[in-house]
C-alpha cells in the first residue's frame, strides 16, 4: 500500500532543517506541520467533519496548498475552483458538490452567501486559524476515502466532478517521483496556478513526497522565472510558459545550467516550441 500524503509530511517535519518554501522568510516542513494543525482545527471549529466537502475559489497563494493539506488531516474533501469562474458559473458546482462551507476572497463572499452558501472570507479564516492549536489529531480515514474533488473543463457539456481517493493521490505521486527522479535535494520552481491537478497535486505531491522545496510564485511572469530559474533543479509548466520564454532574450543555456528537467503539461506542448527549447546556438534558448 503507498504510504499517505500526510504521512509523508510528517517525516519530513522531523527534520526541523528541511526546507518546504524558499524566500526571505523560508517555510520549513516543521513550519508546515504546525501550520496545518491550525488550519484543520478551524475547520473543526467551523463544524466540519471527516467526509465534508469544502470549496475554495481565491487567488493563488502559499496558503491554499497548506489549507490542502490541512483538509487531508481533518477528512476535509478539498474543492478547489477557479476564482476567474462569475457567481453564475459558480453556482453549478455549489448545487453539484453542495459544500458545508466556501472560503472566498472577501469581495465574492456576499454574493456566495445569497447563491445559498455558508461563505467565510479567506482572510478571515487564516486570522482565526493563526490564534489556533498546533496539535492536532488527524482524522481516521482510509486510503479509499475521497480526499479531493477537481471539476473536468466541461466543452463537452457541464462540469463534472472527479472524486480522488487519498490512495489515487499518494499513488499518482510515488509514480511520478520515480520517473522523475525526484529527491529532497531538487527544488522545484512552481509557476502555475492551483486550483487544478498540475499545480495543485502533481508539483504539490511531487515535492512533498521527495522532501524537496519549492520557489512558489504567484503566478507565471517571465521574468520571476527567469530571475528564479539559477535556484531551482526542475520546472514545471504549461506550454504557452515555454513559448514565453522563449521570447525573452535572458534565456541563455548558462541560465539553465542547474536545471536537470523541465516539465510540460496540461496541453500538448509543439514540436516546434520542443526543438526551439533544446537548440543551445540561439541567444534566446
């Protein structure tokens, strides 16, 4: 059996040096570890129990992935959702998932509220969390229970949603460890957003897993990549990152001397942005 995501967090937080978020203030995994036990014990405060589902539909920030988390040891059933989606989009997959509780950038929460959801401010919630307990007794769940929900992109129709068991999101990870190579001494530059699988579980799982640490941006700019990319050992990205950066005359091979992989996912990446990407003669990479 693959061993949990969670319980994977917690060997890392057993090493008080190991390194989850780099930046002025690094994020330590012992960091981590506290901060979820505060956010699953507001989620408890708030009246949620194992098997509940939460949405989450704010901007991308270090905080959703240690709300993620934070779910996964309280049972929570993580329901990440666009925050570009209107109120009327919203609305299919409030009737579809029926959430016990939203959390919302502040400016949506009135309009959540009268769409016939239980809204909190995000804000709100990580002020009460902060003054919360560190300790925390996870939940006992199997590893068939539903740990996530993501929502396909509906072309074809409407959304629906796809229910991911803690063991599909373990196994997935473990997987995908092993072709990449991946160990606690790689640090992975995340760029993409997280309200999807790619940016949310596979960079996510992937780092936590090996034990690695993240350079976490906001969101793609080419030049924080390209200011970030000396730091890091692997990258993950959409194509259209790719074929930005291209464009920009600071992507040299030297730039690129310590990353041993690029990743490219969530679209077919071109031929021709590939062949770009590894001729080493061209002043832009």
């Amino acid at each position: 059996m693959t061993r949990d995501i969670i319980a994977r967090l917690r060997d890392g937080a057993a090493n008080p040096a190991r390194v989850w978020l780099h930046g002025p203030c690094p994020v330590t995994y012992a960091d981590l570890w506290a901060d979820t036990g505060r956010l699953a014990n507001t989620l408890i405060e708030a009246g949620l129990v194992p098997g509940d589902r939460l949405l989450l539909q704010v901007e991308k920030s270090a905080a959703v992935l240690t709300l993620y988390l934070a779910c996964l040891r309280a049972g929570v059933v993580f329901l990440p959702v666009n925050p570009a989606y209107t109120l009327p989009e919203t609305q299919h997959f409030l009737t579809d998932a029926d959430p016990a509780l939203v959390l919302a950038d502040a400016r949506r929460v009135d309009g959540l509220a009268a769409l016939g959801a239980r809204a909190m401010g995000f804000d709100r919630f990580l002020a009460k969390a902060a003054k919360a307990r560190t300790e925390f007794a996870d939940a006992a769940v199997t590893p068939g229970a539903v740990a996530a929900i993501l929502y396909t992109s509906g072309t074809t129709g409407r959304a629906k949603g796809v229910m991911l068991t803690r063991e599909n999101l373990a196994s997935n990870a473990d997987a995908l460890v092993g072709l990449w190579r991946f160990t606690e001494r790689d640090v992975l530059l995340h760029a993409l957003p997280v309200f999807h699988t790619h940016g949310l579980f596979v960079a996510t799982n992937c780092a936590l897993c090996a034990g690695a640490s993240m350079i976490f941006q906001p969101g793609f700019s080419p030049k924080a990549v390209l200011a970030a990319l000396p730091s890091a050992t692997v990258m993950m990205g959409v194509p259209t990152f790719y074929a930005r950066l291209l464009e920009m005359p600071g992507l040299t091979p030297d730039l690129c001397r310590g990353i041993r992989l690029f990743i490219s996912g969530s679209a077919p990446l071109s031929p021709a942005t590939h062949a770009q990407w590894q001729e080493p003669s061209r002043n832009s990479f």
